[in-house]
C-alpha cells in the first residue's frame, strides 16, 4: 500500500463499521504492511479514547485513562486518587459497558480494548 492511501485512510473520519472492514480486508490481503497495521489499530484505540471522553463522567473517564492509558493498576489508580479498589473496578466495568454500548458496532472490541492494554 502507497503512502498516499495510507495517509487517506488515516486522516478520514471512518465510522465503525467502516473502519472495521477496511482493516479486515487490509488484513486479510495481506496489504497492510506491520508499521501500517499498528497505525491501523492506533485509529481504532483513537477512536475508543475520543468515544470514553464523550460517554464518561470526568472522574471515570480519568479512571479509564489511568488503567488503559497510564498502564496502572487497581491498586496504584485507588491510592493515587485515594478511592478504593472496588470503586476502581466499578468504575472501569461503568466505563467499558458505556463505550461498548456507545459502539455497538466495533466487533473487535475486546481484541481492542486487550490492544489498549497490551
């Protein structure tokens, strides 16, 4: 895949479903290149973040960033915030069951939301 697709692929504002097709096709073709598939999956974990920011309630949003963005655990996001650690996990399984009904479409979520950890 040229540069120039790529870049159009990139900077276009897919809907999930969209999204989700052209990258199993590029997958499944073999046409996207490693780098272009990581660039590929960074648009969909884009596409959660801008989605959690919308949905959330601030302090669970900032909880989900924490987990997913900032890597920490239950434990370290409960005393960096001093709330405890089933406060944390309630708020995580608020946030993830908001964003997935907010993107009912995006088949690969958890494949995703795994990304966001990985």
């Amino acid at each position: 895949m040229n540069s120039r697709s790529l870049k159009a692929i990139s900077t276009t504002n897919f809907n999930t479903v969209q999204l989700e097709e052209v990258y199993n096709v590029l997958v499944d073709n073999e046409i996207l290149s490693k780098e272009e598939e990581i660039m590929f999956k960074e648009q969909l974990v884009n596409m959660i973040y801008s989605k959690a920011q919308e949905v959330l309630p601030e302090k669970c949003y900032q909880i989900f960033v924490l987990r997913y963005s900032n890597k920490l655990s239950y434990k370290e996001i409960a005393l960096k915030l001093g709330i405890s650690e089933s406060t944390v996990d309630n708020q995580i399984s608020k946030a993830l069951k908001s964003i997935k009904s907010s993107l009912p479409y995006l088949v690969d979520y958890i494949i995703v939301i795994g990304y966001l950890i990985g």
